[in-house]
C-alpha cells in the first residue's frame, strides 16, 4: 500500500518540474569594465572605427578595455545587438590599424 507522504511528494515533484523555464534564445553578455583609458584619443577613434565597420552609431559601441604594449594599443567594446565583443588595434595617436569581430562571424 503506498502511503500518503509518498504520494504527496511524488505529486509535488511533477508540479516543480513543471515550473522549469527554458530559454532557446541567446542573451548577449556585457563584459566588465577591465581597464585602460576608456575615453582617451585611441578608445575614440576605434570606436568611431568600430561603428562605422557595424554600420551602427557611435552611441551604439561601448569600450571596455584598453590595452597598451609596445606594439600599440588594443581596444575592445561591445556593440549593441552583437553576441561577442569587438577588437580595434590602433597606434597611440589614434591611427586605427585593424578592426576585428571576436566571436563567429556567421552570427554578424
């Protein structure tokens, strides 16, 4: 004979499992801001760089991180609607030499 407790959570168990949401949609993640001067003459230009090669607005890309070396500056944003961040390599007067997606580019 099955005793009342057992039925009572057998019971509850479905009504949980019954409360699980699922998501198939991607949800874009903003990195943190890691460093570097966000505002500066290299994190300007490439950003300018990085709208325009997004055809979006300026207002539209947000620098995170910027990374000096001897080799020059990199800048990295995210962009508003891409899944993966941005990459800009510019010189310290702001000439912009590369600008790259850092995810797949089957998803631009």
């Amino acid at each position: 004979m099955i005793k009342p407790l057992a039925v009572s959570l057998l019971l509850g168990s479905f009504v949980v499992a019954g409360c699980v949401e699922s998501s198939s949609t991607t949800s874009t993640v903003t990195p943190a801001v890691t460093g570097g001067d966000l505002t500066g003459v290299p994190a300007r230009a490439c950003r300018a760089a990085i709208a325009k090669q997004t055809g979006k607005s300026a207002s539209d890309v947000a620098v995170f991180d910027v990374a000096e070396s001897e080799a020059g500056i990199t800048v990295e944003a995210t962009v508003a609607g891409a899944e993966a961040p941005w990459r800009c390599y510019t010189d310290r007067s702001g000439r912009v030499n590369n600008v790259m997606y850092t995810g797949s580019e089957g998803a631009l």
